[in-house]
C-alpha cells in the first residue's frame, strides 16, 4: 500500500523544474546576491520568491535545474532561443545573470 501511495507523489520532470531547488541556502544566497548587485527586489512567499529567482535568471539568459533536497541546482548558459549552450558553474551563472540584468542584454 505505501508502494501505491508513493508511486502516485512522484513528479514528471516538468513539474521538479517547479520545485524549489538545490539546497534552500544556495538558492536562498543566489537571490542575495543578484539582489545586491543589481537591486531587483524580490516578493511574497519564499516559493514565489524561488519563481522569481528562476524567471528573471532565465531571462538574463541563465537557466536554473533544480532537483530539490540536498542537491545542488545545475546552472546553463542559454542562446537568444532559450537553448542550452554549456553547464555552468554557480559563480559563472550568477557572474552572466548579472552581467546581463545591467546591460539590459535579454533574451526574451
């Protein structure tokens, strides 16, 4: 029974890419930091804050995966399409998410 009643939590990866990612203190320091160096404000529920994070980042041409629990999240550098290019590294994602939110360089 508790077989059946697990198989029905699992979620598709379309929905993990909803969750709240990485460990919370490293999304939580993600936000600090683009925050501080670009003066965007976050708002609402830490859950709408994580949305936000995520959005804005994928704007500037940074894309969050997020799998949730201890792991950490995955950062890739995107084209104007919104295609992968490369991996990134945390510092490398939050450098060009940066660099990109001041030059109003966006790819959509």
């Amino acid at each position: 029974m508790a077989k059946e009643i697990l198989k029905d939590e699992i979620l598709k990866d379309e929905e993990l890419d909803q969750v709240a990612g990485g460990t919370y203190a490293q999304t939580f320091n993600d936000m600090n930091r683009f925050s501080r160096e670009t003066g965007f404000q976050f708002h609402g529920s830490d859950s709408n804050k994580r949305e936000q994070l995520r959005d804005i980042l994928f704007k500037c041409g940074v894309k969050i995966k997020d799998h949730g629990g201890f792991s950490d999240n995955e950062y890739f550098l995107l084209d104007r399409q919104g295609n992968r290019i490369r991996s990134l590294t945390e510092t490398e994602a939050m450098n060009t998410a940066i660099h990109n939110y001041r030059n109003g360089d966006f790819i959509c």
